[in-house]
C-alpha cells in the first residue's frame, strides 16, 4: 500500500476509534496523596516535578491544597527567582483548583468534577506527567483525582504516630487490625478507575522525614510497612531523610536538583555532601516508580 494511502487508513481507522493517528501517548498522571498534613506531599511533589523536568521532560502540575497552597508557593517564588536573578529554571504548567463553593452538594461535586477533568485533560494532551498535589484532608476532589492516578505515591512520616494513615496496627503484636478510612478510600478509587478504563493504579508508600538517630524505630516501622504492604495492596520505595536541604530552599522556588544544574553553568556555589545524598534519595524515589518510558515530548 503507498505511504498516502496508509496514512489515509490509519486515519480513518484512528477516526473510529475517535483517537488522534499517532497522537503522542496520553501523560502519566502521578497522585501525591495522604490523609495527614505535614506529611510531605507538597515536598514530594515539588522533588519529583523538578527532577522529571531536569530529566527533559515536560510535566503539568494541579495543586489541590486550597488551605496551603503550598506547591503553589514553591512555584510562584521559583518564577520570582527566575525573574529576579535572570535564572533560567524549567518550569512545569502549572494549575491550582479550589472546591467549587455550590451550597448544594450534587451540583458542587459536579462542578469539582468538571473543573478537574478539563484540567487534566488539557495537561495530559500536553505533557508527559502531571503530578498532582492534595490536601491532607479527604475532600470530593482529592477522591476524584486518586481515581485517575496511574501512580499513586504516599509519603508517611516515619513514625508510628503517622502509621495509622495506612492502616491500624495492633500496638502490642505489631500485626495489622484493619485499614484506614484512606486505605478504604484508595480501594474505592481503584475500583472507579478499573471501571471507568480498565487501568490500575500502582499505588507507592514512601517514608519520610528517616532519621539516622533512632535505628529501633527505623527497623521497627521498616517492618510493619512490609507486612502491611503485603496486607493493603502497596509497593514500598526508599524515601528521604530529614534534611535541611529539602526545606531551605523554598523561598528561593529551588531544589537541591538545580543548585547541582546551576553550579554547573555559572561556577554558583558549590554542593555539599547533604545535597549529594539528598539528590541520591531524590533519584532512588523515581527510580522506584518504574514509571513508563518515554521519549520527552518537543513543544
Ligand atoms: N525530608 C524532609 N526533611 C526536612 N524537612 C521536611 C522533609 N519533608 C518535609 N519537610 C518539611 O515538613 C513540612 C511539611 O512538609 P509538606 O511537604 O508541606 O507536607 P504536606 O504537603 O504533606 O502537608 C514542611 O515544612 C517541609 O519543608
Ligand atoms: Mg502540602
């Protein structure tokens, strides 16, 4: 068959289906969620859009958080710096949603719905990952957006008092009572998404906040994750140490990720070892996704 007329069936054949003809593929949506404040979301979120941005791709970015808006932040001072100090940094498109304020329910949650899906539309036509930040509440939204998550990462800081977000644990034995209200929550969204497509979600809890001093707890939790993630259907990554170094930099829109970038082109300051291993923590999270490959779409 000549070129022309492939192209023309697979057209037609992309026309019924409804799918653009080679379309790149649809971005990979990543949900940062956990039913607690203060649990790393927004930094996990700023970390793992940064780094896929250094790594040429291009990501989307929806913050849900309308108490903190903290990714928000992160991102306003990161386009200040930029501005300010003449500093080119990658920047993800980014998008903040708040809850519709409809008094009556139904028509609110079809407002927060419509609002969500527009979004992720628009991103997911257009990027290679969006990465999506929720509050540390449970909220309509944040159950509609851990519906379309193709991963889903939850970071718990490391402490037994945090544990209960997945699932509570006998405090004597140690074995594993029942789940949480958000592990429930998270069963629900998987099933909505096996309905809605037929896809699943791969769902990835990350401990936060490690500390080398107190190795009892670290080995202890290390062992009740891995019975629980047996137990609740979730994949175990390495996640961050408490460091200065993922908070300190804030003001300024950075990560430890591009003062490595920036050293290098312009001889700025220089890193230190804390950034070296930060960015090692950083690099073993996303390697732990297994996220999909692809080749980083061109604007
Ligand atoms: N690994 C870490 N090391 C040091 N500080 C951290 C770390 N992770 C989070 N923080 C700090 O803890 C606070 C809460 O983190 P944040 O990402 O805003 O949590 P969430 O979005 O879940 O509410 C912030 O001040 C943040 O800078
Ligand atoms: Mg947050």
């Amino acid at each position: 068959m000549p070129v022309a007329d492939l192209a023309q069936d697979v057209n037609t054949q992309a026309a019924k289906t409804g799918a653009p003809a080679a379309a790149p593929a649809p971005a990979h949506v990543i949900v940062v969620g956990c039913e607690k404040g203060g649990s790393g979301k927004s930094t996990t979120s700023m970390h793992l859009t940064v780094a896929l941005l250094r790594l040429g791709y291009k990501v989307g970015t929806i913050d849900l958080d309308a108490r903190q808006w903290t990714l928000t932040r992160y991102l306003s001072n990161r386009a200040a710096t930029m501005q300010r100090d003449r500093m080119p940094l990658p920047m993800p498109r980014h998008f903040f949603l708040a809850p519709s304020d409809k008094v009556n329910r139904n028509e609110a949650q079809e407002e927060d719905r419509a609002r969500f899906e527009a979004i992720l539309g628009r991103l997911t036509a257009e990027v290679d990952y969006v990465v999506i930040d929720c509050a540390g509440t449970d909220s309509f939204l944040a159950r509609v957006a851990h519906s379309y998550a193709d991963t889903l990462v939850t970071p718990v800081n490391d402490s037994f008092v945090d544990l209960d977000v997945v699932a509570h644990v006998d405090g004597r034995t140690g074995e594993v009572q029942r789940p949480s209200v958000y592990a429930e929550m998270v069963w629900e969204q998987r099933k909505a998404r096996a309905k809605r497509d037929g896809g699943s979600i791969d769902w990835i809890v990350m401990r936060n906040r490690l500390s080398n001093l107190d190795a009892n707890n670290k080995r202890e939790m290390g062992e009740v994750l891995e019975k629980l993630a047996r137990r609740i259907g979730f994949r175990l990554a390495p996640g961050f140490s408490e460091r200065v170094i993922f908070r300190e930099l804030f003001l300024q829109g950075l990560t430890m990720l591009d003062v490595f970038d920036q050293s290098h082109r312009d001889g700025g300051a220089k890193p230190r070892m804390s950034h070296v291993a930060a960015r090692q923590e950083v690099r073993a999270l996303i390697n732990s996704l297994q996220l999909p490959e692809r080749a980083p779409r061109r604007s």
